[in-house]
C-alpha cells in the first residue's frame, strides 16, 4: 500500500472515532422532544394549581358578598327599630368586607392574567412539541439515509483500498494453476520413479530366468558329457575283451 493509501485510512479511522464519540443528533431531538414535554406536564400542573387557587378566591368572595347582603339586611332593620348603633355596627362590617371583596377581585384579575399566559405557553408548547415530533421523524429519517449512505461509501473505499475484484479473482486463478501445475510434477515423477521400479525388477526376473535356463543347459552339458564318458569306457572294455577273448 501506498503512502496515500495510509494516510487515507488514518484520516478515516480518525473521523469515525470522532463521528462515535459525537452525541447522536438523532438523540439529541428526542432529548429535545422529551424537555418540551416534560414543561408543557409543568405548565398544565401550574395551570391547574392557579386555577385551584383562584377558585377559592372566588369562595371567599362568594360568602364575603353574602355577608355583605346580610350586614346590609341586618343595618336596615336595626333602623327601622331604632337601634342606629346596630345599624352602624352592620354597615361597618358591611364596608370592610366590601373592602376584602375588592381585594380578592384584584387576587383574581391577577390570577387570571397569570393563568391566560400559563395557557398561551401551554398552547405554544402543543405547537412546537407538533412541530418538533415532525421535524424529528424526518431528521431520524434523513440521519439514517446518511448514515446508510456512509457505511456503504466505507464499504466502497475500503474494498478499493484493499484490492480489486479482478485482481483476487487472477490471484485465486493462478494459486490454482500453480497447485495443479505441481500435482502433475508430482505424478509425473512418481509414474517415472514407478517405471524405474518396473524396469529393475523387470531385469532381476530376466537375470533370474537367465541362470535358470544356463544351469539348465549346464547340467544338459553335464549329463551329454557324463554319457560320452560312460560310451568311450564301453568301448575301451570291449576291446579288452575281445583281446582277452583271443
């Protein structure tokens, strides 16, 4: 491998540790996700807490306004029996919890002022959880396409990085030659180390057959001999004899 190609795979290396030890933006907008909606449960809790709270101005002023009418029953009969004392008494209690009615009336504006932009943040936060929840499938779509995208281009590059197709292909083709080419050396010499054998025990059987037949045919040679011996003394004894015989 080339220079090149090393310092390619070491930048390679490189951006992959970096792209593994980066925070997945896929997780991060569901992070997201997750926050919006965790204060939209805190909004709608806040909500429910004001309104809790201004309905029970509203319980007070309702029993303070009651009051009010029965201080104001009680002052008017008091009048008409005399009894202006009683009747101041009345109308005293009457104006001071006329002046806690005013009071909670401005709890309660407050309250509902509080409460109208607790429910506009609780409204913009159904937008943008909506909103949010879309741009997220399609950034999780798009992540994923991308990353598809470059695990496919890794694939690539690094099978071009290492070798071609082709290339592996002659390389297996002629490792397979090679092997065939060396199986046929091989049987080659046996079938000549295999003749050579032939041919010594092929000489050793016809040596053997060679001295068989000479001894045969010294033996023939012995007894041809042994005969003409045996006949030269006939005739030798004959003679004698017949001199004898004389």
């Amino acid at each position: 491998m080339g220079i090149l190609g090393k310092i390619s795979r070491i930048v390679r290396a490189k951006l992959n540790t970096i792209i593994t030890e980066a925070e997945d933006p896929v997780e991060q907008l569901d992070y997201a996700y997750e926050q919006l909606r965790d204060q939209k449960q805190e909004v709608k809790s806040s909500i429910a807490d004001v309104q809790t709270q201004k309905k029970k101005l509203e319980i007070k002023v309702k029993r303070l306004e009651d009051d009010i009418e029965s201080h104001n029953e009680d002052a008017r009969l008091a009048t008409k029996k005399g009894r202006e004392d009683l009747a101041r008494r009345a109308l005293e209690k009457k104006k001071s919890k006329m002046t806690q009615v005013e009071e909670l009336n401005q709890q309660i504006q407050s309250i509902e002022g509080s409460l109208e932009n607790l429910k506009e943040k609780k409204s913009k936060l159904d937008s943008e959880i909506s909103e949010l929840k879309t741009k997220k499938e399609v950034q999780k779509a798009r992540y994923q396409a991308a990353e598809t995208k470059k695990n496919v281009a890794e694939m690539t590059t690094g099978m071009g990085d290492t070798v071609s197709v082709d290339g592996a292909i002659e390389e297996i083709e002629e490792e397979i030659e090679q092997k065939q080419a060396r199986a046929e050396a091989m049987e080659e010499l046996e079938e000549e180390e295999s003749n050579t054998v032939d041919e010594e025990l092929d000489d050793v059987v016809m040596d053997a057959q060679v001295d068989e037949e000479l001894e045969s045919l010294r033996q023939e040679v012995d007894v041809e001999e042994d005969t003409d011996t045996e006949t030269e003394q006939d005739k030798e004894l004959e003679a004698e004899l017949e001199e004898l015989a004389e």
